[in-house]
C-alpha cells in the first residue's frame, strides 16, 4: 500500500508539472543536478530538507525576542478557498539597530529583516504556499546559489541540494557570517550579514574562498530570491539596462525562457563569446544590438516595500539577473546579482574545431552588496533611483560639476584618411580656421553658449597613429592654428574639448605595436577588434583594431602628453571608450582585471583633469562619475527586451544636477520628433556632430556615420530648436530631478528640484492635464520660466 501510495503522489506531481500554467525550461543552458527521491509521501516542508549544522553558534544576538519568533513559528491559518502559506523561517534575531531588526533561518543561512517602526518586511525567500513543489521550495529558500565547473560544463546547486552539505553561522558586530560548505564538491565560502541604519551590507570575503577538489567556483549568486514578489501583486522589478527598465508583475504574460542576465558595464571584448555567436577561426557575429548596464545597481518593489542593491565590490565581474515568473515552473519575480569567478570563452587550436575554456585563476577581491531598504511612496524606481545618487554623493565622493550656463555641444571633425588606387589621401573636413567660422555662425543665431569637442585633429586625422595624438596635423592648421582656436574659444565663451583615443587603436596606426601594445584573449593571441557589416553583423576585417593595455597605454603615451594639451590652452580632453567598453587582459606577463583597468583610466582622468581643465566620456559607465566634467551621448532608452514592459529615466534621476549629460547628436536621430521628446522628458542637453566640408567628402573614408554633417545644413534647424528648448533648459540648469511619472499612456511628467515640471506627450492627440492643454508629439512647461 505504500509503494502504491509513492507511486500514486509521484504521478499526481507530474501532472500537476505538466499543466502548471506558467511551466517553463530551467534558466539559460545551465545544468542542473537531479533531485535526490527521499521517498517521502508527505508535502514537504523546510524541515524535511534538513542541512547539518556544523559548529552553529547559540550565542547569536543576546536577548533575542522569544515572542516575535513564536509569533511567525506558525502560517496564519488560510480562509476558505485559499492556500495555507509555509511559515516564514528566519526567526533567529542576529541582530538590531534604531531602523531595523535582522533574523536568520539557522538552516539555510537565509534573512528577514523588519522595520522596528511600521513592522515592514523584507524576507530572503518569499512566504511559499503549501502547493509548492518540493524541488522548488528548496530552490528558492536557498540564501544562495553557485555555479561550479570540473571541465567543460556548468553546473548549478545550493546548500540544500545534498544533505551532507554544511552549514555553520557565527556572530559578528552587527549581524552574522554564514559559512557555506559543499562537502561533494570540496567547495566552501561565506557570506557576512552586516546591519546599516538604512538597509543590510552583504559581503562575501575573498579569504573565504575555498577550493579543495576538481570542482571550482565559477559564479556565487546570493538572495536570489530577496524580496521577490508573485505574479499577483503590485510591484516591478527595475533593471539597470540602458536608461533604465521596469519588468512589471502581472499573471497574464507570454510564456518566457530565459530572463534578464547582463554583465555590468558590458561584455569583455577580451572574450569573443561575451559579445559574438556563431563563431569559428575566420568569422564573428556580433550579437544584436542592445544597452549597457552603465550602474551597479538593481531593485524590486511589492506592495509599498522595496529594495534597491549596490554593488560595492566586485561590479566590474558581475551580472545582473532579473527573472520574469513562470521559469522552472517558479511564479515568482525576482532579480539579483551574480558574481563571477571564473569567465569562460571558446579558443580554437588547429583543425579541431571550438573547444570551451574557463579561467584557471579565480578572479581576487572580495564581493559586496549593499541593500538600501526602501517603503511607501519611496518604494519605486524613483526613490530607488534618488537613493543610488544620495549613494555617490555620500559614499564615492562625487561632487556636482556647475554649470554656468546652457550650452549647446557640438562635436567637429578634423579629418580623416581616406583609400585611393594608390595610397591614401589626407580628407581635411573642419580646418581650425573654419571652426571659428562655425563659432560665428552659431553665435550669429543667437547660441552664444556652446561646448565644442574637436576630433580627427591630430596627425593623420581620426584614426591616425593613436594612441599617439602629438604633433598636430598640420594640414588642419597646425599646433600654432589650434592654440590660436582655444584663445578664440575662449574669448567667446565658447569650452573648447579635444577628443583623445588611449583605448582602440587602428591596426595600421604606427603609433602602437601590437605585440606588446595590445591585450590578449583566452588563447594568449591578441586580441583582434574590428567593424561589422551593418546588415549581417559579421566582422568586417578590413576595418581591424587592437585594445591597448591600460597601464602601458597611460605611462607609455598618455602622460606624455599632458604638457601638450596644457600648453594648448583647451577646456579639456574627450577620452573616447573610457566611459562605454570596460575590458581585462589575460596576457599571462601583464594580467589586467577589468577592475584594474577601471582605476587606471579614473586615476589618468583626474590627471587631464588636472593638466587640461577638464575631462568627459560617453556613455557614463559610473566608476568615471566624479572624474569627469560632461558626459556626451548619455544613455536613453533601454533594450526593450520581450519580458520588459516600460523605460525609465534611472539613470538621469540619479545622476541629473551632479554631471551634466547630452543626448544622442540631431542630425544622426533615427526617429527625429520621438528623440527630442525624450531629451526633454530626461532632461538632456542638445548636440550636434559637425563638419565644414560636404558630407560626400568622406566617401571611401572609415567614417560611414555621419550621413548628414555639413554645418550649414543644420544651422537653422539647430538655432530653431534651441531657442524652444532654452527657455526649458535655462529653468533646469544643475536641477535634480525630484520625480517623474506616467500621466497616461504617453504622457510623462518630469518635476525637478525647484518646482519645474515638463511634461511631454509622445501621443498623437492633444492630452489635457490638470487644465494644461499638450499638444499632439509636443510638451509644456509649468512653474520654473513663466
């Protein structure tokens, strides 16, 4: 009878998988290791998945409170019709501050904490119904999730996995270390709780790591399941893609198969498979085109409660993970971060075609997240966004950078080389001379305030023999010509910016060699970059670049010319890539992490600083925040993946008023009208990529992006444009932005520190709000400017 009863209990699960509504594959092509059958015919419960506790310290947190652990002992009883809940497990008080109290489940290591003031709660796992599955429930009560490799696969598991693993918890000032051991896999390491008066710091410390077998660490991902919410409540989880992106919980949505899983600060172009498919020795397809996560952070909010995590430590080897529900059958959301250990890519060794490569080393350093506790109406990705700024200024330092005025950025080309039958020919586009012209034009429109950054100036033009930017190219006028524009400039309230390549340098460029100038990828080769076809995304090798050592690019290149620029009296250096591709070297003489790199750029940008006046970059990437004066070409959008319902202004809540940022250029817009609407509802300066001379010029040159660039050809339409925006702009200047919010289904309002409102309808019709009538694809302003 209680075989058949197994049996029967067996077969019921199974059919209860195959018409589970949101039943879907496991996450990404990680294997993972089968459930052992306990044979047991009861539901189970967390205590049928008992860990051995080795040396659990009884001492933690004197005087803990008997009652409000008895209290939660027990699920609140289920009403007629509804699923009785588990009890919530951390019930173990490890310690407490004025904000907050911390509790720990002593089986998994698992947290809650609680707000001593309105008793809010944020679980490690969230409350499960009794209907879970039991493979599931152990899933997700896990305090953390590894992936390891023996060779060539990966595998995932947690502490609960198998029952020989351990589990040992010690007390700590302000909270508890929870030792984790693998006893199968010989693999150990721990995490340590620390309470904050705003929220809980967890660390996992690099001495910690342990390694005793075949087995080794490729990821640890820790509270994959911290304030996760079900399909049914209110809530979203934000994702830090791009500008910033909502994933919305809601019960009815497509079947999906994999979530959100995206490096921060992007893919390693020292690892072909980060950013390629469809590989082989000759040829590389570059992955379709998508946003950078440009800042450490991620978050979720249900029901008024919310979460924003930081990553502190270990951000430059880590991704950010967001899983709509529905994956493994699990209807939950949830979103973490996983650091990385190990990467892994694919080298090819003669005629025997890929074969997968992990790093032999693990990658040094201890990891650290930071969880900002947030509730009511702070609970959202604005406050969460607010939260992150309140960060950097308190935490990293970073101090505003004023602006005096508005201005208008334009960025001029210089030239440029361009291939003939025999040889190449230097394409003078914008001379010295003919940018004071440009200066006068704009300033004869009525722009007086504009911000210029020259590039393709130095000998030989854009590409040229970079990473070597000196003597000036004569044919542009020379050092003697550029000098007299920065007086020029100057004089006319114009900054003055020169764009400057110490990262991506062009294979035929005899400023560098390869050998000892470029980074290596996994096979110890140099690493080749290239150009893509537009269409296919296949490499283009005739368009081939090589990524330059940081520290050698810096001492070899970069710090001898910083006499130069300040000789030339400019308004600061444009370092291109530093602010939008972050990369290692695994050459085994100079191995480079990509945190290494990171510092190195910071430290070589608070020395142009230093010497120039001034330094900017693209993109934004937020280890430069505080380094950097201006940030051109700021990210707007997001990658609007399938299982991502809305976009939102991140980015610009959290940095607005400390650096300002610019938006994509106008005449390089894809969809004029709807990219403007945005630059204003994200409160982003206006800009402009230049040349003197006809844009045909540049024909059989390498510069195939700027389609419309003749100065003249946009001059009105710039000068148009600004004075509608100036009046915007002006009421604006250095504001934070205090919030933002959808008014319909596309009208947004975005309210800045001193009271200014701007609000913009991406609709087809006139929208009215609050009596204000805005036009069809236009915006108003209310308050600042009337």
């Amino acid at each position: 009878m209680r075989k058949q009863r197994k049996w029967l209990i067996i077969a019921a699960l199974l059919l209860v998988v195959s018409i589970f509504p949101h039943f879907g594959t496991a996450e990404g092509n990680i294997q993972v290791q089968a459930e052992e059958d306990t044979g047991n015919s009861k539901t189970e419960t967390s205590e049928s998945s008992t860990v051995t506790e080795s040396g659990t310290d009884t001492a933690v947190a004197e005087g803990e409170k008997t009652e409000e652990a008895a209290s939660t002992e027990a699920a609140e009883p289920a009403a007629a019709g509804e699923v009785k809940l588990y009890p919530v497990s951390a019930v173990k008080q490890i310690a407490e501050n004025d904000s907050y109290e911390m509790y720990i489940d002593e089986k998994t290591g698992n947290v809650r904490l609680v707000d001593r003031k309105t008793k809010a709660e944020w679980l490690g796992t969230p409350q499960l119904p009794r209907t879970t599955m039991p493979n599931n429930k152990k899933f997700m009560d896990a305090a953390v999730h590894i992936k390891y490799t023996e060779g060539s696969d990966t595998v995932q598991t947690y502490l609960t996995k198998e029952k020989t693993n351990k589990l040992k918890i010690e007390s700590i000032e302000n909270g508890a270390k929870v030792t984790f051991q693998f006893v199968k896999e010989k693999l150990e390491f721990a995490m340590e709780y620390r309470l904050l008066e705003d929220g809980f710091e967890l660390t996992i410390p690099e001495a910690s790591i342990k390694e005793g077998g075949k087995a080794k660490f490729v990821s640890i991902e820790p509270l994959p399941f911290w304030n996760a919410a079900s399909d049914k409540e209110e809530g979203a989880i934000f994702l830090p893609d791009g500008s910033g992106a909502l994933m919305k919980y809601r019960a009815s949505h497509p079947q999906f198969f994999a979530g959100y899983s995206e490096m921060i600060y992007g893919a390693d172009p020292a690892y072909v498979t980060q950013s390629h498919e469809n590989i082989d020795q000759m040829w590389r397809q570059r992955l379709a085109p998508k946003e950078k996560i440009a800042l450490p952070v991620f978050g979720n909010y249900r029901n008024g409660v919310g979460s924003l995590g930081i990553v502190t430590q270990g951000q430059y080897d880590a991704k950010v993970n967001g899983t709509p529900s529905g994956i493994r059958a699990i209807p939950y959301y949830r979103t973490s971060t996983e650091f990385v250990y190990r990467w892994n890519d694919v080298i090819f060794i003669g005629t025997s075609g890929e074969i997968p490569f992990f790093q032999g080393d693990w990658i040094k350093g201890d990891r650290q997240t930071r969880y900002v506790l947030l509730q009511d109406e702070r609970a959202d990705y604005v406050g969460m966004a607010q939260a992150y700024g309140k960060y950097l200024q308190a935490e990293q330092g970073v101090k505003p950078v004023e602006q005096a005025a508005v201005p208008l950025k334009v960025k001029l080309m210089g030239g440029i080389l361009r291939d003939e039958v025999l040889g190449k020919t230097f394409i003078s586009m914008t001379t010295f001379d003919q940018a004071r012209e440009i200066i006068d034009a704009f300033q004869q429109k009525g722009i007086a305030n504009l911000e210029l950054t020259f590039s393709g100036w130095s000998d030989d033009g854009l590409y040229g023999d970079q990473p070597d930017h000196f003597p000036v190219e004569k044919k542009l006028g020379g050092a003697k010509e550029l000098k007299a524009l920065a007086a020029y400039a100057a004089n006319k309230g114009v900054s003055l910016y020169l764009e400057a390549n110490y990262a991506r340098a062009f294979s035929e460029s005899d400023g560098m060699k390869k050998n000892k100038d470029a980074i290596r990828g996994m096979d110890r080769e140099v690493a080749p970059s290239t150009d893509y076809y537009i269409g296919s995304r296949w490499n283009r090798d005739s368009r081939l670049y090589y990524w330059m050592k940081p520290e050698r690019v810096i001492s070899k290149h970069l710090n001898k010319e910083l006499d130069d620029y300040a000789k030339l009296g400019i308004s600061g250096v444009h370092l291109a890539y530093w602010g939008d591709t972050l990369y290692s070297d695994i050459d085994a003489k100079s191995l480079t992490a990509r945190s290494e790199t990171a510092s190195a750029w910071v430290n070589a940008a608070d020395a142009v600083r230093e010497a120039a006046g001034g330094a900017s970059v693209d993109y934004g990437f937020a280890y430069m925040l505080g380094h950097i004066d201006g940030i051109s070409q700021a990210p707007l959008d997001s990658s609007h993946f399938i299982y991502n319902d809305e976009t939102v202004p991140f980015y610009q809540i959290a940095v607005r008023g400390l650096v300002p940022y610019s938006a994509n250029a106008i005449n390089l817009r894809n969809d004029a009208q709807n990219e403007l609407l945005r630059m204003v509802e994200y409160g982003a300066l206006p800009s402009l990529e230049l040349t003197y001379e006809p844009t045909t010029k540049l024909q059989r040159t390498m510069e195939d992006r700027l389609w419309s660039s003749e100065y003249t050809t946009w001059l009105d339409d710039a000068a148009k444009q600004y004075k509608e925006l100036e009046q915007i702009y002006t009421a604006i200047s250095n504001q934070a932005i205090a919030d933002h919010e959808q008014l319909g289904s596309s009208v947004y309002r975005t309210t800045y520190a001193n009271g200014t409102k701007v609000i913009v309808n991406y609709g087809s019709d006139q929208a009215s709000i609050d009596g204000i009538s805005v036009p069809a694809a236009g915006y108003v302003m209310q308050n600042g400017g009337k």
